[in-house]
C-alpha cells in the first residue's frame, strides 16, 4: 500500500472565500452610502462614488478569474500622497463641508485599497475601510434600506473573521482535512446561522435599550443634503415640478378613525408680482413658547366656539422646510422645540426643529359658522393690491361676476367658471412668455393648481374681493396596514383663500381633479407594503426612544393580561392557585415538574430522538412512502428486539452471515425473511418488499421471551 503523505487542500480555496466576504463587505457598505442619497448631487461626489462601485467590480472579475491582476502597485503611493495634499483644500475650498471631503477620503482609500491589496494586513485595512464607509451611511442615511445593507455587511463580516481566523492558523502548514474543498459551503452556512443568531439577539437589545441621542454627526449636515420641501414662495410651475416627485413627505394618523378628509396647509402667500407668491410678513407674528410641550395657539374665547375637535400625530421626512402642516383650525401644539413661531398669515414654523424625524401633534377643530370681525383695512388693502396685469384678465373678472350681489357669490361663480372651462395638466408651457398668467386663462387653458388659485386670486382681487393664495398639500392616501396618511410630494396642492364677510377666510379650490389619475396598479400594492416597512423604521428605530419604550411594555403586558390563566383550562389554573391539603406551593412544584422534565428531556434526547426516528421508520413501511434509510432504522429495531430475546449481532458480521448463525426455528426464520426482504428494499429499491418487510417485523415483535446464547460465541 503506498505511503500516506500529507493531505493536501485545493489550493486558494479559503483564501478566495476571505477576499470574496471583503469584498462583500465593502459592496454593502458602498450600496448604504449610495442608497443614502448623500453624494448624488453634485459631479464631484458621482465621480467618487462610480470610481468606488468600478474598482469593487474589477476587484470580483479578479476574484473570478475573468482579468488579471496588476503587475506592479508602486503607483499607488504616489496617488496617496498628492490626495493627502488634496483633502484640505477639498474640505476648504471645493467641497466645503467636512463631512463630505471625509466621505472622498473614505472613497479615496476604498479604491486604492482595493485595487493593490495583497497581504493580510491589507485585506484588514479593507475591513476597517468598510467599517468606516457604514458608519458613515449611518450618520446620513435614514432609509429603511440601510438596515438591509447593514445585515449584508454583518453576514460578510463573520464570514471574513471565520475565514482569516482559519488562514491565520493554516499559516506555514500544508496539511489540512481532506474536506477543505468544501471549506467555503461550511464557512458560509456558519455565517448563515452565526448572523442569524446576532441579529436576533440584537434586535431583542434593541428594544430594551433606548435611543436617547441622533446621530452624533448629525448637526454637520447641510440644509441643502437634505431632500427638497416647500419654500415660503411659490413660482408659477414649481408646484407641478414638485408633483411630478413620489418621496414620502410626511405621515399623520388620526386618533379618531372617522376624521375628515382635509388638505395639509403650512401658510398663505399675499404678495404676487405676476411670475410668483411670495409673504414679506413670514417671520413676523407671535413667537410661542410650549409650557411642558404644549402650546396654545388660541384664546379662551376662541376655544368655547363650537365645532368638531380631532387630534392627530404628523411624522417629517423630506423636506427641508421648517413649516408645520396642519389639517384644520389649529388650537393646542405639542411639539419638543423650545420655540414656536406664527406667521401673519397664521402659519407655524419651528426653526430649531431636524427636518428628518419631527414629530408633533395636533388637537384642532372644524370651527361651525360664525361671525367674525370685520377685516382690518390695512390687512384689506394688502390683500387687495395687484402687479400690472392683462387688463383682458380683469375684464373677465368683472364680466365672470356681473350681477353678482355679494363677495360670497362672486367667488363661487369664478370658482365654478374654472372648474367647468379649463383641464388640469403637469405639462410645462411650450414656449416662454411675458405674461404667464394671462397665457393661461386666455390661450392656454390648462395647467396646474397653482395657475388655477393665483388665477382666482387675482380675479377675486379685480372685483374687490382680499384674497391669497394657501400652499401644502392633499389629503394623501390612506394605509390600512399602518392606520397613517402618506403624504408625497406629488400631493403637493395650492387653493385659494377669500375673506367674506360675516365668515372670515373661506377656502375655494378652483382645480379640476387629473384626467390622467389611474386606478391602484400592483406596484400601488407594493408599495403600501414598503410603506409599512418605512413607517416601522421611522417610528420603532429612529425615533425609538424611552416614550416607545414604555408604551411597548404596557402594550406587553396588555396582551399578557388578555391571554392570562382566566383562558386557561381549570386545572391549569389550580395548579397556579396555592391551595389543597397543607397548603402545597403550587405554582412552584409546577415550575419545578417543568424544569425536571425538560432536563430529562435533555438529557435522554439521542434515546427520545432515536425512538421517534424509529416510530416514523415504521409508520413510513406501513404507509408504503418508506425509503431505505427507513428500512436502516426498523433493522436496528429489529436488532433491539432480539437482543431482549438473548441474540445479539456482534459488530463485524454482516446482517446475513448473523441470520445464517441463529438457531433453527421460529425466531431464526423470522430473521432470516426479515434480512432477505432488508436486502432487497435497501440496496434493491423493491418496494413489495417493503411490505413485506412490515410483516416480517411483526412475527419478530410476537416472538415469545427466550433465552439462548449469543451470535458468534461457541
């Protein structure tokens, strides 16, 4: 027999799994950095981001064998170098933020150590680069995508320490188990059930311990990092830009389920210079300051008016503005800033608030009609005042409300004129023009809701009516999963708002509804799941603080209690009771019978689960859906029943030499039928001898007790 050498591995086998689960774990770190929109504004921060994503596809062609690696790596010093000299003047000059010429360096040594990596010191260096690049998307990032990416880096991150573990031990041996080439399915399953096992103990931590603090670099981000919201001022088209967006803006959810269905505004626009709205006036008003959280945003006598009172709960996201969104009349204002500010227009900005996160809610009303005071003439005036316009458009004006006998009626008939006579569209003008305005209710005919209020505005300030123009959005879509409102950017709306006497400021909105609105698609399905998935992040992760926490364990512990022993059979709950004779400790002789027999449990599980292996064997043979590791099982069930008889098959005979060896008689016979049938089902796939070897087993089972002296001895 020749000699045994050393056994050797396939060679590159480990080492290509450990560079593969780098390589995964930078990939995963690049997709939450790209996934974070951060560095997609400006060509500088695409530029690094495609150099990145480049070199991490050449680095796995290599892997794959598909393209050689480079021959010399000498250059890559030099590129160090002059970047070093670089990132100054990337954080002084052209960048302008730390944050981001960070985030070019992060790049920067990404592809460089990617592309000349060769020792084990480079492959860590990777690790702590990857590390890096995730901890970086954490801080701008607040996407639900990013818990995906981090579970991937997570995986890739066990299965690179595994693997380096293993190189690291292998260093300066050539010996191995023969079963290296399977190393990687080994190494990957192990990743499996080792990430598995800490993303479960992670996410029972999690909510345990509170988020008491955002992220810590958050305050270095710009205004301008963050996604676009409204402005104080509106241009005539940049509501149907905005419209033509899908981003989640905000969520609100009603206590009460029947709530009306009510548009979001954040302010009123007076001033119009015939191109845009704009207020003057925004940052002048109250400034209110909560008492315990809490502001009131109205006087005593306007609280004992009549009306309909709701509350609701409105999440931020997108936006970059500092105006609230409100449905309705406002009246009381919980909100966690330490100031509140009211424009003339009654709207409300927070100025100290993170646009990404903030949460406040509202206790408002739907006000029954009343008769408030007349309009101050100063404010009359301001509502009033006009650019130079069309004089064909205050024509139609009067000609639209000739006859008209109060305020009230004119504004409906202009309203209704406008709905009735012109088609909603987002398209944009064709070509430019001087007038807008006039283009639109003269020759075009069509357009977005801004043209039809700063259209009505302008009418019902032709014909001596004060009016402005409110801006903010629809009521959004409802989910049913969740119980909030989506609002998105595409929900972005401006109405009008007329003062009539005897009612105050009334809202009239003069744009027809979209021809070109479609029925719920499947990706409309989808998307109310994603929906979910999101609004669970924002409220159980980011915004996971010890308020969440508390009502989690009193949400807990209200289901404990709805399925508490009341539900539970009666023996069940005497068993907790303490009572009977001599006041037995009930409960605890419970806990105590449990706790044994799960031990016991434990302790014979090889016998319990070799029974119930044997039990299924010979319910499958019955059944006839037996397979031959089946027929295994019922051999070495026959074997124990003989051995209870007094035979006992010595391990070196096969299972026919052994039935040759018995005695004649009933029970050598028995076995002798039950190992032929054996031999034809397990090694012959006959399935009629399956059956019969069912048979067989049960003349052995009925054999009488005996005693005879044991296979193989004289």
């Amino acid at each position: 027999m020749a000699g045994n050498g050393p056994l050797t591995r396939p060679p590159g086998a480990p080492e290509r799994f450990h560079e593969s689960a780098v390589l995964l774990m930078l990939g995963a770190a690049w997709c939450a950095l790209a996934g974070s929109g951060f560095l997609s504004d400006k060509p500088q921060d695409l530029l690094f981001l495609a150099s990145a994503g480049g070199a991490l596809l050449w680095r796995a062609m290599v892997v794959a064998g598909l393209v050689p690696a480079p021959a010399s790596t000498e250059w890559a010093n030099a590129a160090t170098l002059a970047y070093l000299l670089y990132y100054p003047a990337d954080t002084l000059w052209v960048s302008r933020d730390f944050l981001r010429a960070t985030l070019h360096l992060v790049f920067f040594v990404f592809v460089i150590k990617i592309l000349v990596a060769r020792t084990a010191r480079d492959f860590l260096l990777l690790k702590l680069v990857a590390f890096l690049a995730l901890l970086a998307a954490s801080i701008v990032s607040a996407s639900l995508t990013y818990l995906v990416f981090l579970c991937v880096f997570l995986a890739a991150a066990i299965a690179a320490l595994a693997s380096e573990e293993i190189l690291r031990s292998q260093a300066g041996r050539r010996t191995v188990a023969a079963g290296a080439a399977r190393l990687p399915v080994r190494l990957a399953r192990l990743t499996a059930v080792s990430s598995l096992a800490v993303l479960g103990l992670t996410a029972a931590l999690f909510f345990f311990l509170p988020r008491t603090a955002r992220a810590a670099f958050e305050h270095l981000l710009k205004p301008s990092a963050r996604s676009a919201g409204f402005a104080p001022e509106v241009l005539l088209g940049q509501v149907g830009e905005i419209r033509q967006q899908t981003a989640t803006v905000f969520h609100a959810r009603f206590l009460d389920p029947r709530a009306p269905a009510l548009k979001w505004r954040a302010t009123a626009l007076g001033e119009f210079d015939g191109w845009r709205w704009y207020s003057s006036q925004t940052r002048e008003g109250r400034a209110l300051r909560p008492v315990e959280g809490l502001v009131k945003l109205l006087d005593d006598d306007q609280l004992r008016l009549p009306g309909r009172r709701f509350t609701y709960e409105v999440l931020l996201h997108n936006t970059n503005s500092d105006w609230l969104f409100l449905a309705g009349k406002p009246e009381y204002l919980r909100v966690s800033t330490p100031v509140v500010l009211e424009s003339a227009a009654t709207g409300y900005r927070v100025p100290l608030a993170a646009g990404e996160g903030f949460r406040y809610v509202v206790h408002a009303t739907l006000p029954e009609a009343s008769s408030p005071a007349p309009l101050p003439p100063g404010e009359r005036n301001f509502y009033l005042r006009l650019p130079v316009v069309d004089s064909r458009v205050l024509d139609l004006a009067r000609q639209i409300t000739a006859g008209a006998r109060s305020d009230a009626e004119r504004a409906a008939r202009i309203e209704s004129w406008l709905l009735g006579n012109f088609r909603y569209s987002l398209q944009a003008l064709d070509r430019e023009v001087d007038d807008p305005l006039a283009y639109f209710l003269l020759e075009g005919r069509q357009g977005h809701c801004e043209y039809f209020a700063s259209a009505m505005a302008v009418m019902l300030r032709a014909v001596w009516v004060p009016a402005r123009v409110a801006v903010g959005y629809r009521e959004g879509s409802y989910n049913s999963l969740t119980g909030w409102h989506v609002v998105r950017a595409s929900d972005a709306h401006a109405w009008v708002e007329a003062w009539i006497d005897g009612r105050g400021w009334t809202e009239y909105d003069p744009t027809p509804p979209d021809p070109e609105q479609s029925a719920a698609s499947l990706w409309d399905r989808i998307s109310v799941w994603s929906d979910a998935l999101g609004v669970f992040w924002q409220e159980w992760v980011l915004g996971y603080d010890l308020d969440r926490q508390l009502s989690l364990a009193m949400h807990m512990d209200r289901s404990r209690r709805r399925v508490a022993w009341m539900r539970w059979p009666d023996w069940l709950r005497k068993l907790r009771t303490p009572g009977g004779a001599g006041g037995a400790p009930w409960p605890m002789a419970g806990i105590l019978i449990l706790a044994g027999a799960a031990l016991a449990a434990y302790r014979y599980r090889r016998a319990l689960l070799r029974q119930w292996r044997v039990l299924r064997g010979s319910r499958n043979l019955r059944r006839g859906v037996a397979t031959p590791h089946d027929a295994a099982v019922i051999y070495e069930k026959m074997l124990a029943r003989l051995r209870a008889l007094g035979f006992e098959k010595p391990p070196w005979m096969t299972p026919a030499e052994f039935a040759a060896c018995l005695p004649e008689g009933e029970a050598g016979s028995a076995v002798s039928g039950f190992t032929s049938c054996y031999h034809a089902f397990r090694f012959g796939a006959d399935r009629g001898a399956a059956l019969e070897l069912a048979s067989w087993m049960d003349r052995i089972e009925r054999l009488p007790a005996r005693r005879g002296r044991h296979a193989g001895r004289p």
